[in-house]
C-alpha cells in the first residue's frame, strides 16, 4: 500500500527569525515549482535555493509536499486579498456593475502570479491534501447569493440558489480556465474584452428576457 505524503508542518514558526527561514523556505519552493516543475523539486534543492541547512527544513517540515501545500496556501491567501475589499462594493451597485465588478475581480485575482496558478492546478495533483483553487470561496458564494436575494425584483430568475450556483460557477471557470490555456487574455487589452464578455454571459442570464 502506497503510504501517503505527509502535507501538514511540523511545527508553526513563532519567532521572527523562524518565520524568515520557513517564509525563505516557501518562496524557495514556489520559484523552483514555477522554473522548474514538481518532480524536480525536491527537499534538497528548496534548501539550497532559500539558503537555508537541510535540517532546518525537516524541522519544520516533514517533505517537499508539505511546502507546497504551505506555497498552495499564500497563494490562496493572496488572492483573498484581492477580491475580499472589492466584494463589499458590490452590495450596493445594481445588477450590471455589480457582475462586471465580480468578473474584473476575478479575472485580477487570477492574474496573481499566473505561472504558480498554473503550476499547482495543472503538475501537482499527487498532493493530496490541496484545495481547488477557487477565488470564490463559500464564504463569497453566500455573499453573492444575499446579494441577489436583495436584487431579486430586477432578476429573471426564480430559483436563487441555482442562479448564484451557475453564476458563480461561469465566472469560475472562465477565469481559471483563461490563465490555465490562454495566458493571452491577460494582457491589458484583452483583459478588458474578456470583462465585458464575461460580465455580458452573466448578466444576460440573470437579467435578459
């Protein structure tokens, strides 16, 4: 039986020099994900990368998995960043806006290191422990959802649940999709054409009749 990695820390860094050598650690191990793949990567080649004694790293992590769940994570957290100040905006903005607003933000969160994006969604499906990488969490689902039930006199549609399902969804994928297979469209100019399009399918959805 295939034992499987081990993918939580060992310890959790309180001091501010431990904090420095496990944040040189993660880095170390995003760079080498990005340049050079998840198979290369490897717990000797991430200390010599952060500069960093191979026994320091086992002392806080027990492999290269556990750094990448740890590289998953900021990366997570960064693009929690992004989009948790703009969410708010959108209570009180009518209904076209509003989706524009979801669909800029999340084609701007998607634009948060895009390689690394790609890297943990597309080589490293053998961490078992890691999460899709979703901009909207279900925390943001339900905020969604409050907000058309808010709007529900200028929308189409009925069941709000399902609405706030595919909406949600639609925004998602395209996005996720766009930096996975076509990094083009997260140039500046095509950007602003994938926002409209994007917020034009949602909307007419909610919206047209």
């Amino acid at each position: 039986m295939t034992r499987r990695p081990l993918t939580k820390p060992r310890k959790i860094a309180a001091q501010e020099r431990s904090r420095a050598t496990v944040d040189a650690l993660v880095e170390a191990t995003a760079r080498i994900l990005v340049e050079e793949g998840f198979d290369k990567t490897s717990t000797n080649r991430i200390a010599e990368v952060a500069g960093v004694s191979i026994g320091s790293l086992y002392q806080y992590f027990p492999g290269k998995e556990a750094l990448v769940v740890a590289v998953a994570d900021r990366h997570r957290q960064e693009i929690m960043q992004v989009i948790r100040g703009e969410l708010e905006e959108v209570r009180a903005q009518p209904v076209k806006q509003a989706i524009r607003t979801l669909v800029a933000t999340a084609v701007r969160a998607h634009r948060v290191d895009p390689r690394l994006h790609r890297v943990i969604a597309e080589q490293i499906p053998q961490v078992g422990e890691l999460e899709d990488l979703e901009v909207f969490s279900r925390e943001n689902y339900t905020l969604f959802r409050a907000y058309l039930e808010s709007r529900r006199d200028e929308l189409r549609v009925d069941d709000l649940e399902l609405a706030s399902f595919i909406c949600v969804t639609s925004i998602e994928a395209l996005t996720h999709n766009a930096v996975l297979h076509y990094p083009e469209l997260f140039s500046d100019e095509a950007m602003e054409a994938l926002i409209d399009e994007g917020a034009c399918l949602v909307t007419g959805f909610l919206i047209s009749r």
